[in-house]
C-alpha cells in the first residue's frame, strides 16, 4: 500500500501561529484600529461637524469621505509592504542559521511539504486580519448608519492584492538571500530599484552632459519598482471644484490585478530556489551563487557612479573636461574600492584579491569607462534630442519667470532657442570655462509639456557677450510686453474686466495707507498700463522684471499697483501651466483646472506717464512727488 505524500503539515502551522503570534497579532489590531474603531469614533463625533445648514447631500458626501478616508489607510501600500515583510522573514527565518537549517531539514518532512506550510502561514497572518476588519467593519459602519459600505469592500479586495503581490515578492527574495538582515534591504532596494537606477543615470547625466538636467516623470517601465508604482498608481481620488469635497472613487485596480497575477511567477521562482537551496548558505550573503557576480557589479556600478558625481559636485569646476575627468577618476577608484568590498562581504573574508577576481575587475572598469565616455560624448543623442513639433503641446522658457504657451509662435520661439544651444555648445562651454569677471552668464530653462502628459526639459547657461549666443534670443522673447502681459494678466490677457484695486502710499510720517480703486477707476489703471507697454514707457521694469537688485531698487517705485480682474472664460496662468498645477489632478485631488478672476501687481517708473497721469486724475495722489522708490523708501524707514 502506497503512502500518501502531504503538501502540507498542521504541527508545523501550528507551531507557526503559536511562535510569530505578535506579528499576526499586530496586523489584526492595526486592521480593526483603522476600519471598526475608528468608523464608530467618526460615528460619536458626527455631530461635531455637521453645520446647521448642512443639506442631506453634504451629510451625505462627508460620510463617503469618512469611509474612503480610512479604507485609503487600510489598504496603504507602505502598512501592507511592512506586514508581509515581517511575515515572510518570520516563517522562514529558520533558513538564516546553520544549526536551525540543518534541524528543520533534519525532519521527517519533504522540502515541498516545508515551504508550503510555512508559505501557507505568513499568508494567513496577512489574509485573516484583512478579513476580519473588513467583516467587522461591515457591521460596525451599517449598525452606525454609513451605507457606502461598498468602498470597504472594493478597499478589502485592493488590501489582499497589494499584500499578495508584497508577500510573494518577499518569499522570492528570502529565498535568495542567505542572512536574515539581508531580506528586508534587498526587497526594500529591489522594490525601488529601476527607478533609482533612473535618478542615478540622471544624475550621471545632469553633471557631464550639456543642457540635461534630471527629468524624473512617469514612464511604463516604472512598474519595475512595485511598491513605488503603487504608491502613486492606488489612492482615492477627491474632487475639490464644488462647493464641498466629494470622493470620486478608489483608483488602481488594473495595477492591483497586475501585480497580483505578477506574484506568481515570484512564488514559482521562490519554490524552485527552496527546492536546491544548499543549508550550508545559511549565514552568507547570498544564498545562489549565480547572483553573486551581478550583485557584485551592480553594486560596484551604482556606488561608483553615485560616489563620482558627489565628487564632482564638491570641486564644482567650471570647465566641463576638467568636472568629466574628476567624475572618471573618482568612478574608477570607488568602483574598485567597493567591487572588492562587497567580494569581502560574499565571501565573508579579506583573501580577495586573487588573479581571477583582478581579471574581473579589469572587465568592470571597461565596462565603467565605456558607459561614461558614452554618456560624455554623447553616443546616444541625449544632449541633441528635440521634441517634435508636432508632439508639443506647450513650450516655455524660464529666465527668471516662466513665459511661454500653447501658441504656435511660443513653440518656434522656444524651439529656435533651444537649437542655438546645441549647435553652440563648444563655444558656450569654452566661454563658461574662461569666464571673467568682466563676462556675465545668464542661465534659463527650456522645457515642454508633451501631448502625451509628459515633460521635456534642459537646462543652459550661456555667455551674455559672445558672439552668436543664445542669450540674444532668450532675451528679445523674454523681455517683450506680450511676455509681460501673459505673465501679470494669463495667457489669455485680453477681454479682461477690472473689478477692483489699489494703490500702496507712504509718506514721510510713517504713515502706510492703502488707496482703493472703484471699478472704473481700476479699469481706468489698467488701459494706462497698456498705454505704457505700448508706448515702451516700461521697458525698464520689464527688463528688470528678472532680477531684483539696486538698480531696480532706484528705478521702480515703492507704491505698486494692485488689480483684481475677472474673465469670461478660465484664465490660464503662465506659472502654473510651467509647473503642471493646472493639471485636473495633483496627488490624487482634483481641484480644477482655472479660475475666472485673478489679481496681480503692476510695477512702474517715473517713464511710465500715462500710469502716473491717471492715478492724479482719479485722486489717487497729488503729483508725481507722492510716490518714492524703493530706495527712497527704505532711507526714509531707515531714518
């Protein structure tokens, strides 16, 4: 008779559940902290936010944002990364010494029968405590009158996922490492690891290559590092554009679902791994010797490169051979300093230094200098890449201020600029190089917001004096009064009506006073403005809009002037259509794109006539003697 071959042992479960109860334990509390406690806290406390004018809808929605607000914490990626970390070190750290290796494998039990038990165990320390505060909060949200009880359940289904995907990912790396200190760094680095090696490369780039500046924006292959992709892919979603906020939802069940079917292939992994691990790993680094030469060099790589850039921040030179040299020697040294530091920590000795290894360190800093002349001649057209235009959808320059659009002349303005810089770039480099005190720099960012969603950006400093130099170019669009415009009124300055303002007032008394424009008046200011930006009265402060320093301070008058303006359409400002604000979403809130009114400050001079003339002729002061600059203005305080 045949004996039957079990997958699955109750003592060693057992065993399990009785020896890791704290673990288990904690995510149990934590699980009904979040979900039943504090739905029935809420639930005590609702009358303290409730207005007395509160409509049913309102009532209605904050009661949604109650619930989405702790399932968001429930299934919080970061909480479920921790909990299925800890299981999995927990089941398997028998594995971490030679002694409990050798007596667990010791036992009348098959290695399959082992790791599915014990897998089977981390899982239910994760599982049932999910399960249960979704189950008790179900009847604790319905006995407090929430009916959005949906959220909870759609956020229970997420939490298993996420912890899932985390769990399995954690076995896999238990498996491959050999020391129990060794799983939580290797799933931590793997888990941001691509885009690391993204910021790293950016970095690399940012210090020897002209014009490239880091671009750290979303890209497919983010998925690559699972717990950052989830971190920015999972929220709820909260719409601010009404008059009160409203919940839109959980988002991030297709990157959910993914995961959890990616995990596995990770368990698979894991398994095969278990099945011929060697006990007598139990206590080195790595656990698989094939893994050892890539996580040698991986090692070596990036700690070369990250070393070599922070010390070619610290000379800080201005001529770009002499930061790439810095940057090469300083690569090779700690490259070869930490390839044989980390075969020190595999091997768990200092007798490292061997013919075979010396051979192997040669290939490495081949391999090392290759990529960096790569990156310093530019073998991949990183420093010569355009964007298409037809890829465009805005295009701006910052000198200063942001100034730029959607417009079809901002994106050939911007373009043309930007090629000045590369076809330039020796002579621009040479200038920088040997710059004196005489010569002035201006630096400026180039960058576009793609069709896509994406950004483009560099980043040049050019010579002001040199011949053929971009900065010509950066400042005829810069300093134009359609640039000024756009950037005091919205890109869609025209059509504008003032609906209030202001001017400052100080006399000698010090006496700070605030003149109110009425409506007309405010209208009145305003075409004065425009009649000086036409008549080139305030070509002066447009130049010195940029930098703010004594010449300007002898220039520009103290008392500025303030306008608030309302549109019929959504005025678009230029500031935060650079950085992005205008977009519908910002760390998962919506708060609209646009608004109808804005208000801003208007800076003139003694050229700016019209501005002056109007502000006597509506009484806002006496003469041109009322108002002082900004010079005049401190000596005053002063005294």
């Amino acid at each position: 008779m045949k004996s039957k071959t079990s997958c699955f042992n109750k003592t060693i479960f057992k065993k399990n559940m009785s020896r890791f109860w704290a673990i288990w334990l904690i995510i149990l509390l934590w699980n009904l902290f979040v979900l039943p406690c504090n739905i029935f806290i809420n639930y005590l406390h609702r009358t303290e936010w409730i207005e007395v004018n509160a409509t049913e809808a309102e009532i209605a929605a904050q009661k949604v944002n109650e619930i989405a607000g702790l399932v968001g914490v429930y299934m919080n990626p970061t909480i479920l990364f921790i909990f299925s970390l800890a299981a999995a070190m927990a089941v398997f750290s028998y594995l971490y010494t030679f002694r409990a290796a050798n007596t667990i494998h010791a036992l009348p039990v098959t290695r399959k029968e082992l790791f599915i038990t014990n897998y089977l165990s981390g899982l239910t320390f994760l599982v049932v405590p999910i399960l249960v505060g979704f189950l008790i909060g179900i009847i604790v949200g319905a006995a407090c009158g929430y009916t959005c009880l949906d959220y909870i359940f759609k956020g229970m289904l997420y939490a298993l996922g996420m912890s899932f995907f985390f769990y399995n990912f954690a076995v896999f790396v238990a498996m491959v490492a050999g020391t129990l200190a060794a799983v939580p760094v290797f799933t931590f680095i793997l888990n941001y690891l691509y885009v690391g090696c993204k910021l790293l490369v950016g970095l690399v780039q940012q210090s020897i290559s002209y014009g490239v500046s880091i671009q750290f924006h979303e890209g497919i292959l983010d998925v690559l590092s699972p717990l950052y992709y989830i971190q920015n892919k999972v929220d709820v979603r909260y719409d601010y554009t009404g008059k009160y906020p409203v919940c839109e939802g959980i988002f991030g069940g297709n990157v959910v679902i993914g995961y959890a079917i990616a995990a596995i292939p990770f368990i698979i992994a894991a398994y095969m791994i278990y099945k011929k691990r060697d006990v007598e790993t139990a206590g080195n680094l790595i656990s698989v010797s094939w893994i050892a030469p890539v996580f040698r060099w991986g090692c070596a790589f990036c700690s070369a490169l990250l070393l070599g850039v922070f010390a070619c921040q610290l000379i800080s030179s201005k001529s770009a051979t002499a930061e790439f040299v810095v940057l090469l020697i300083s690569a090779l040294i700690f490259g070869s300093v930490i390839f044989f530091c980390v075969q020190m920590m595999l091997e768990k000795g200092f007798r490292v230094f061997k013919k075979k290894r010396f051979a192997e360190l040669g290939a490495f800093l081949i391999v090392l200098c290759a990529s960096l002349f790569a990156v310093e001649n530019d073998w991949f057209g990183i420093e010569k890449k355009m964007p298409d235009t037809e890829n465009i959808a805005r295009a701006y320059i910052y000198c200063g201020y942001p100034i730029g659009g959607d417009a079809q002349e901002d994106i050939s303005a911007v373009l043309e600029i930007h090629k000045q810089c590369i076809e330039n770039k020796e002579l621009y480099e040479n200038a920088i190089a040997n710059v004196s005190q005489e010569d002035k720099l201006t630096s400026f960012t180039v960058k576009y917001i793609l069709k896509d969603g994406n950004a483009f950006e560099r980043s040049y400093t050019v010579p002001e004096n040199a011949e053929e130099s971009a900065y010509q170019y950066v400042k005829s669009y810069t300093l134009s009064p359609e640039g000024y415009l756009k950037n005091q009124f919205g890109i869609q300055h025209e059509g504008l009506t003032m609906e209030a303002g202001g001017i400052d007032l100080y006399n000698t008394k010090d006496d700070y006073q605030y003149h109110d424009f009425t409506r007309e008046e405010a209208q009145q200011v305003y075409e004065a403005v425009i009649a000086d930006l036409e008549a080139g009265n305030m070509d002066e402060v447009i130049e010195h809009y940029q930098w703010y320093d004594e010449e300007y301070e002898s220039m520009v008058y103290y008392n500025s002037i303030g306008l608030e303006y309302a549109s019929e359409e959504k005025i678009r400002n230029v500031v935060d259509e650079y950085y992005g604000e205008d977009e519908e979403f910002v760390y998962g809130v919506r708060y609209g794109n646009g608004s109808y009114s804005g208000s801003t400050n208007v800076e003139f001079t003694a050229n700016c006539k019209n501005i002056i003339q109007t502000l006597i002729d509506i009484g806002a002061i006496n003469s041109e003697e009322d108002l002082l600059t900004i010079e005049e203005q401190r000596k005053l305080e002063e005294e």
